[in-house]
C-alpha cells in the first residue's frame, strides 16, 4: 500500500497507525502547496480533493479522510488492538472520538494556519480550542490513552493534531493531563520511528 503524506500534517496519523499494526506502506511525500508528488506526478489524479492522507490499496482504490483511513489499518490486524471490534459498544466509543477530534480539534486549528485569517478571529479559535483542551484533559483524568490503558488509533489522531500547539506557541502547561498524553504517546517507539521518517525529530546519536 502507498500512504500519501506531508510531514507533520494529519497524515502522521495513519503514519503511526501503519507502524503501530506492523503494516508495510510505501510513504509518498507530498507538497501540498503545488499538489505535486516527490519524484513527479500530480497528487490530485490520486486524491482529488487535493489533500492527505490517502491510501492507495494492493487493488488500486484509494481510500480517503484520515478517520476512515487508520480504522481501516486497524481492521486489517484485529490482534493490534488499535480499535475495537466491529459493532461493539466500544468501536462507537472510539467514533465518538474520532468524530470530535476531527471536528471540533483539527478543524479548530486550521483557522490559525492561515495567513489571510483576521488576528481578531484567531483570538476566537484559540478560545475554542482552549475550551476543547479542557474537555480532553478531564476525560484523560487517571487514564494513560482516551479509551483506557490500550493505545488505539484515536491516541494517535489525537496526538497528532496536538503536536500543532508547539509551533503555534500554545502553552499546554494549563491541561497537564493533556501535556503528559503527549510525553506519553511521543516516548512509543513506533511514534518516534514515524516521527523520524517524516524529519519531525532528529535521529538519536549513538554514544
């Protein structure tokens, strides 16, 4: 399979996932801004909505919106755990939270990357973010990962779109529970495997 991403955009996301089930995928990078692939070929004749992630399968289907997407990673090796069963109470559990991390998150963010968005509304964005921020540190109250003790593929989405707060100067120090999920799930060996694949992190030096 071949998964198309952007270093550091959501598309970490299923990075990680891949990694975290032992799935083999062919990285090919992509610059958004001209939709242009490394090494040629233009990104929209894969996606035509012009962003990542996308997935392109053994059989050539390309499989869109990074929710979808790790679900369906997961789905591939149910002995990862990475999302509960199919049809369970808790696989909703774990909708649940994709649908709210894709929504009121990584939407919340967008504004703030955006040049041509007036300062006036960013202040607005922040704020909403913050009021997320809070919800999420109060559900991670004594827990190590949003469902519980196992890391599934909303810790990854989940993580991935708070590694945004660093460049855009958010203090986390407010929601330590928040701030320890990060410290938490960047410390996994497959997160950091996917995080130096991508350039995010330098690679350690042997002493």
């Amino acid at each position: 399979m071949k998964l198309y991403y952007s270093p550091g955009a959501c598309s970490l996301s299923p990075h990680i996932v891949s990694r975290e089930a032992g799935i083999p995928v062919e990285l090919k990078k992509v610059n958004l801004r001209d939709k242009v692939v490394e090494g040629g070929g233009d990104f929209r004749k894969v996606n035509g909505k012009g962003y990542v992630p996308a997935l392109e399968l053994d059989n050539w289907q390309v499989l869109t919106e990074g929710p979808a997407i790790i679900q369906y990673l997961a789905d591939q090796k149910p002995d990862s755990g990475l999302a509960p069963k199919a049809g369970s109470f808790e696989r909703y559990r774990l909708q649940e939270w994709l649908n709210f991390i894709t929504a009121e998150i990584h939407k919340g963010f967008s504004p703030l990357f955006k040049p041509n968005t007036p300062d006036e509304y960013k202040k607005i964005a922040r704020e909403n973010l913050a009021g997320r921020f809070d919800w999420v540190d109060q559900q991670l109250a004594g827990k190590d990962y949003l469902m519980g003790k196992s890391f599934s593929v909303a810790d990854a989405y989940l993580f991935t779109v708070l590694t945004w707060t660093k460049p855009l100067h958010i203090d986390l120090g407010k929601w330590p529970n928040v701030a320890a999920f990060i410290a938490r799930v960047s410390a996994r060996p497959k997160v950091k495997e996917a995080m130096k694949a991508e350039g995010l992190i330098k690679e350690e030096k042997a002493l």
